[in-house]
C-alpha cells in the first residue's frame, strides 16, 4: 500500500477511513512536498523568472538545463 495513501483508524470514530498521510505530518498538500531548501528555491525561482521573461507556460527539458548552466550547476566526473 502506498506510503500517502493509507487506511488510517480515526480515534474519535473507531472506523477505518481513507485519508492522506502527509496532511498528519505538516506536509502542504498543495505540493505534497517539505519546505524548500534554499539551493530548491533558488532554482524554483530561475524557472518562474525564466518562464515570465519569455513568456513561457512550461519549460522544456532543453530549457530548464540551461537554467540549471545559468546559475552555475555543471556535471562532474564525465570526460569530454
């Protein structure tokens, strides 16, 4: 069974019922996601000013490695 989807048993009822594990640990359940690191939100807000600047709904894998040149992430370990 998944981890997020559980059968939780309700104290104040006694009965089974379905219900989303992560709401019961302080995880938004607007993302389903912890809080950001700052490295994440650093990154998150590359893309969102990457998207307004070209007007952009999505971007594309092409695109979001760009980003991720443009604030200075590079692949290690691999001959060129």
């Amino acid at each position: 069974m998944s981890t997020l989807m559980t059968a939780v048993l309700s104290p104040t009822q006694g009965t089974r019922r379905k219900g989303n594990v992560a709401k019961t640990r302080g995880v938004d359940p607007a993302t389903s996601e912890r809080p950001y690191a700052e490295e994440e939100a650093a990154f998150l807000k590359a893309v969102d000013d990457y998207r307004n600047t070209n007007n952009r709904p999505f971007v594309t894998p092409s695109e979001c490695l760009a980003i991720a040149k443009n604030l200075g992430y590079m692949r290690w370990g691999v001959s060129a």
